[in-house]
C-alpha cells in the first residue's frame, strides 16, 4: 500500500498569521483597545491558536483597563467570527507547496490535513487556496471528541486518506505536532522557514524540512521502509 503524508496547515501549508492577527486585533478594538498584536512580531503567537492570541493581547493592555473574568470564553468565538469573514486577504501558502503536492500526487502518495483550526474554517481556507481537492482528507480541531496532540485526530486523517499508520508521517512547525506524531508512533517533519526559521530544530524532530522542494525525496525515503 502506498504511503500517506499529513499536513498540519497554519504556518506549515500556509502563512495564515495575518489574517489571524487581523481578527484577534478586531476582538481587541471591539473593546475599545488598540490592535495589541503585530502580524510580523507575534506570528509564531498567531500559529498556536486563537486562545493564545487573546491572551498574549490581554497580557499588554493598559494596567488601568479591566476586562471581566470570562473575557477569553466571549472574545473566542467573536475571534472566529472576524476570521470567517475575512479569512484568506493576506493568507498564502508557502513557497514549493503546490510541486511538491503535484510531485507527492504522481508519486501515488495519498495526502491529508490534521489541523486544529476549527473543520468549517479549516475547509473554507483550504478551499480559498484551491487546494481543497488536492488532499484526500481533512481532519479539523472539532471533528472528533479530541484535538493534537491526541494521537486519533492524526489516525483518522491517515484511515480516511486509504493510508496505514506504519506507512504515514507528520509535516508540522509546532511542538503540537511533535507531540502528535510521537504519540501516534510516526515520525514527524518540521518546516524550517516559518517565525522561528531554523531554531524550530530545538523541538527535535526526526527531520527539519528546509523547503518544500525537498519533501517529495524524504517521502520516497520514510515511506519505503515501515516504521517499526
């Protein structure tokens, strides 16, 4: 059977940070706040999740501002509001992406995404990128009971592709995803052209990806042999 690779997708399959950042900074200005986030400074904030924006934000506020003790539980779904509706303005993916999905495709490789942006946000994005079709898969934050670095979010991806665990690898920039691939026994590959550039090595991955162009050769290298 032929071997599946599974994307995470913000800061791995695209450069969502800014339009993250837009709808954290838009939660903040319905407060009457400036925008507390930066798009550039903060994006390795923006790929850990739409909690963490809220509070990295929340922690620089004006020391005479009070905000209600449940500030973070009513701006969250504020915060996907906003990102819905402006959810790809300035996202793109990252350079080499499209090769080396098309090489990964005539290779016979099967494709998926394990993310824990939310499905519906997951799909719409996917789909504003025109990438949806490539990808026999897509797993989202809400489409089980649990989320990465739980290990069923990432089994699912890979039985819904038609793939096998032992056949499989995790393309991924945080320490989610190393978290993910080493409780589902798999290994994992990180992007080294995200916020943190190569310094992401500090998470040890079993291989830092410099590019997309070298994906499809550690493809053919990690899924010709099981692992085991």
């Amino acid at each position: 059977m032929t071997g599946t690779v599974v994307f995470d997708l913000d800061g791995t399959l695209a450069d969502t940070a800014a339009d993250l950042v837009a709808a954290a900074n838009g939660c903040f200005r319905s407060r009457g706040l400036d925008d507390l986030l930066d798009p550039v400074a903060d994006a390795r904030i923006a790929f850990h999740g739409g909690r963490a924006m809220l509070r990295a934000g929340y922690a620089r506020i004006p020391a005479d501002t009070i905000l209600p003790p449940d500030a973070e539980d009513a701006d969250y779904p504020r915060l996907l509001e906003f990102y819905a509706a402006d959810i790809a303005r300035h996202t793109r993916l990252y350079d080499g992406v499209l090769p080396a999905l098309d090489a990964l495709q005539r290779a016979g490789f099967r494709l998926a995404v394990c993310t824990n942006k939310p499905a519906d946000l997951a799909e719409r994005l996917l789909r504003a990128l025109d990438v949806r079709d490539r990808f026999h898969a897509m797993i989202g934050a809400d489409t089980l009971p649990v989320r990465k670095p739980d290990a069923a979010p990432y089994r699912a991806a890979v039985d819904r592709a038609g793939g096998q665990i032992v056949r499989s690898f995790l393309v991924g920039d945080t320490e989610t995803d190393v978290r993910t691939a080493r409780a589902a026994g798999v290994r994992v590959a990180l992007v080294g052209f995200g916020p943190e550039g190569s310094g992401i090595e500090r998470l040890k991955p079993d291989h830092l990806l410099p590019d997309f162009a070298a994906l499809p050769a550690l493809a053919d290298r990690w899924l010709a042999v099981p692992v085991g």
